[in-house]
C-alpha cells in the first residue's frame, strides 16, 4: 500500500500552493491581493477531508495576511437543509478559524447568476436544449470518438432567451428543458463538450424558497461566485483538474477583470475510512451508525464528540502537506497527533472497566482515607488531587490470574503489586462462586509503603490502576474500533459501488455498562478529556453524559503504532 512515508522524526510538511502565491506575489499579481474560500456544499456534515480543505484556505489567507471566505455552494436544493448549513459553520468555528463578516451563499447570487446565463445567450454562447438527459449522454460521445451536435444547437439567440425565460417563469416540467453552453462537442476534454449550465428543478430552496424553479449547475456557480467574490486562488481537489478549463471558459466570456485563478491539490485519502459524501450519508440513512456525529463517523462532528481536538487535525493537516500527487495517508499518523496532543492537555484519572472486586482483609474496615495522586506527571503545574481508599478495591479483571505465565506481572497468588497512588498488596487467597468464577481477591497490603512511609522505595514489578469500592461511581464506557476493518481500504477501492459495507466492522462499537470511576468523575463537563490510566484516552459525550448517567467514549488507546513504526 502506497502510504504517506512522513517521519515522526521530521515533518517538514509541503506546500506547492503556498509556493504558487509567494511567486505571485513577487510578480505582484492580483495586486499583491490573496483571497480564498472554503465552499462546502450544505448536502451533508463535513469529514476530515474538508478539514485539510478548511485548513489550507483559511490557514494560507492567515499566511499571506489575505482573506478567507465561508460559501455555501447551494445550487441543488433537492440535498441541501439549514441543518447542515449550520454544522458546517460550527465545524469551521471549532476548528478554530472564522470568516469574520464573509459568510456567503451561491444562492445570493442567483439574480447575477441568471443575468449571467442571459450574457450568454445573447452573446450566441448557450442555447436551450429539449434533449433528455439520456440524449444528451448519448449526443456527448466517448473519450476516444467526439460528440454529435444537439439538433437544438443552432437555436437563435432570441428562441433560446425566450425559453430561457418560460424556463424561469415555470412553464415546464422537470427534465424537459436545460440551458448549455455553445462550446466545442469534439473537444477532447468532455467537460467542454457543450455543459448544462442551468436545469429545471421544481424544488423549494432552504433559503429561496419557491422563489427559483431554475438552478445552476455547479460547475457554471463555483467559478462566478469566485469571481462575484474576487477570490484571486481558487484551491479545490484533484478531481476538479479537468473542470478548470470550463472554469476559465466561463470566466473569460463574462468577467472583464480580476479572474480568479483555479489550483488543484490531491485530495486526501485515509486508510480505514470512508472519505465519500455519499457513502457517509448512506451509513447513516441505512442505521449502519448512530446519526452523523457518532464518534465511529470521520465527520468532524464524530471526530469532536468522540475527543478529537482541533489543535491535533491541525496539525494533522500542517503535516501532511498540501501535494499534487494522490497518496494514502494512515490512520496512525492521525491517532499520533491526536496522543500527542492529550498526553499534555489530558489529566490523569483512574477507572476500572471490567472489574473485580479485591477485600484488604489486614486493612482496617472501618477506616477511610484520601491518598494525593497527580494530575499530570509531565505538568506539575496542574497540581494534586485527592483519591479516597478503602479495605475493598476494583481492579482489572484481566490484571489478576490464578496460574500465570511467565513476565506476568500483575496480581496472582503470593504475588506483590503496587496500586497506582497507595501501597503495595499481596494475593492470599480467592472467593469463587459455584461454577467455579473468581468473584473476589482477598490481600494483604503493606502500610509502609504508602508514598513517604518507611518501605515507599520498595520495588515491585507491577503497578496496578483502582478505584475504591465503597465511592467508585458507575458509568458507562464505549470503547471504539475502526468502522471499516480492512487496512488495506482506502476511497479509491470500489469508488462507485456499496460492497464497503460488506468491509464494515461488526465490534466497531462495544459499550460497557457498571464500569468503576473516581468519584470526581461524574462531575465532568460533556466534552471534557481524560487519560485512564493504563486504559487510553476518554472524553466525557457530549451529548449523553450527565452526572446522573457518565458515559465515556474512548478517543484513542495508549499505544502509539505511528511513534513505534517511525523510531
């Protein structure tokens, strides 16, 4: 698999764009102007993607001192809702970058749009076609044999001005008419072969409303608007590479002055991830996830709810570089970034996901006390907390075994451990039920070798995490997987078909119920991150969590594959 080869030792991140506007600068074009734009269109929440997309067009206007603006290309109202109007502008804003007072939407411009097309035709640059769409595939030819005239094609001026307008007024079904432009069928390039640039769409509009039955094609919008705007770097992906002669068609036949400029750069590509729009929305719709924003989702509202930060896609993306070629990416360079970013922000705190219940039977059973355990050991800035500890404990299941193998060294009988924080205890003896099930570890703990006490230097092979019984809270833990369990998959495999779901991972979610946490724990703020010790990284959901029900997803696990690969 052809993926990305960055370093950990060296992110001497690329960007050929930035190169691009230096020069253009140099040369004084666009009169040392650079203004871009980010244009989502409102069909659906953004992924990852987008980010890298959001963070080069804000990111080089914030490099060059130049503007950035927000535009919603809503040319096709049959897909597009307020609601994914305003996800769009939380996820740009979370990612921490703003588009001031430039929010604009292609649908402001429909009125300039239209007289724009009338240029056109007037200009015996469009015409009205009758063809259906079926025709006028069939009229477009192939890559290697040209395309057949429409026989609507020699259409005057006036005629098609004519149409054009009844098209506006309503007077014809869906499908029945579109406007194209007059351009050259036996063009090598099929985008120029003659493009709709305006359908009938009896639809109502999230913005217009009713106002419009007429809707312009995306590719004859994106450029205009660009131009209506006066972006001068016009940033897209790859696949718009055999657009842009379509876009500096339309642009020298209407704009007189200040033309933007189209650059392409590879989109990116994400191994274990579902990276297409489409694909994204059929998992929804289809129940495979939880809505847009489950944290098994690349949306950036599923990357947020699970934990991700903003400060680690950035700096995802800032590695990554900005390229012409297509690579893949690996999803552990993501998870890198991520880790790296917690280990400092994260406070240490402990939890027990599938506990087993140990009795300190020489520990007093009447006696509580509150041992000090840091925050962050990296930052002792961020200070101590208190833990309360009691004669009966949790710990891991998986941390004790009655016949161990060699370099275990967690608890088993006559063995000692180190709980993280207190004392070091010793295995005497188990409790089991009748079919046999350890129910209960009964210990001995050493009270010498609390932190400071005669025997705290007294080394063990084991250190284990806990909480204690008697003020452990309960909460619920979703643990998390890859959605797509195949490594190898990437968006270029099966690009037009579904089989991706047979690749869908069934464990992709495991939800945990009775997990043992500090009791401080249940207070946390929906969003709020932590590290369990020894388990990973967990934030508190957004939006099932509460004091009453704690729910915790897990972000992303200790190991660090990337680091590990890249030593």
């Amino acid at each position: 698999m052809n993926t990305s080869n960055t370093s950990n030792s060296s992110y001497s991140s690329s960007n050929f764009i930035h190169n691009i506007i230096r020069e253009d600068l140099k040369l004084n074009k666009n009169n040392g102007r650079v203004h871009t734009r980010f244009p989502p269109e409102p069909n659906g929440y953004l992924h990852i993607g987008h980010a890298k997309s959001i963070c080069l067009n804000f990111g080089t206007a914030l490099e060059f001192n130049g503007c950035c603006n927000l535009r919603f290309d809503d040319t096709n109202p049959s897909k597009e809702e307020t609601e994914f109007v305003e996800s769009i502008q939380e996820d740009v804003q979370w990612l921490g970058f703003s588009w001031k007072d430039r929010m604009y939407y292609a649908s402001d411009y429909f009125e300039k749009l239209y007289a724009f097309a009338v240029e056109l035709i007037e200009k015996g640059k469009a015409f009205v076609c009758d063809l259906s769409a079926e025709e006028i595939r069939e009229y477009r030819g192939t890559l290697t044999q040209p395309g057949t005239n429409s026989p609507y094609r020699g259409r005057s001026a006036e005629e098609s001005l004519d149409l054009f307008q009844r098209m506006r007024a309503g007077e014809f079904p869906n499908g029945t008419k579109v406007l194209r432009a007059k351009i050259d069928m036996s063009s090598p390039n099929l985008n120029m072969r003659d493009p709709v640039i305006y359908r009938i769409m009896h639809a109502s509009h999230h913005r217009t409303g009713d106002t419009w039955c007429i809707y312009p094609m995306y590719d004859f919008a994106h450029p205009l608007s660009d131009a209506l705007e006066h972006i001068t770097h016009s940033i897209c992906t790859m696949e718009f590479e055999d657009h842009r002669p379509l876009y500096d068609w339309l642009t020298e036949q209407l704009i007189e002055e200040d033309r933007p400029r189209q650059y392409e750069f590879a989109r990116l590509d994400l191994t274990n991830t579902v990276m297409s729009k489409r694909k994204l929305r059929q998992l929804v719709e289809g129940g495979y996830v939880q809505g847009w924003d489950d944290p098994r989702m690349p949306t950036i509202s599923g990357l947020r709810r699970r934990g991700y930060t903003p400060e680690a896609i950035r700096d995802f993306c800032d590695r990554i570089g900005v390229a012409k070629a297509n690579s893949i990416v690996d999803v552990a360079l993501l998870e890198h970034c991520l880790r790296e970013d917690l280990n400092s922000k994260a406070k240490r705190v402990m939890a027990v996901l599938d506990p087993i219940k140990v009795v300190l039977i020489n520990y007093p059973e009447d006696q509580d006390e509150f041992l000090e355990a840091e925050n962050s050991p990296e930052h002792p800035e961020a200070g101590i907390r208190l833990i309360p500890f009691s004669r009966t404990i949790y710990i891991e299941r998986e941390d004790f075994m009655e016949e161990p193998p060699k370099k275990f060294f967690r608890l088993s009988p006559g063995n000692e451990v180190r709980l993280k924080h207190a004392y070091i205890i010793q295995c005497e003896r188990v409790l089991k039920d009748e079919d046999g099930q350890i129910i209960e570890i009964h210990c001995t703990y050493d009270p010498d070798t609390k932190s400071g006490g005669s025997a705290s230097s007294r080394k063990v092979k084991g250190t284990l995490h806990w909480v204690s019984a008697a003020h452990a809270e309960d909460a619920e833990i979703r643990l998390y997987d890859y959605l797509i369990r195949d490594d190898q998959y990437t968006e270029d495999d099966s690009a037009e078909s579904d089989d991706f779901l047979a690749r869908i991972n069934p464990d992709s979610l495991q939800i945990l119920k009775r997990c043992k946490i500090e009791p401080g724990l249940k207070e946390a703020d929906p969003g709020s991150k932590y590290q369990f010790l020894r388990q990973g990284y967990f934030c508190a959901d957004l939006k099932d969590h509460s004091s009453d029900h704690p729910v915790f997803n897990q972000i992303v696990g200790l190991r660090d594959s990337w680091a590990k690969m890249n030593k």
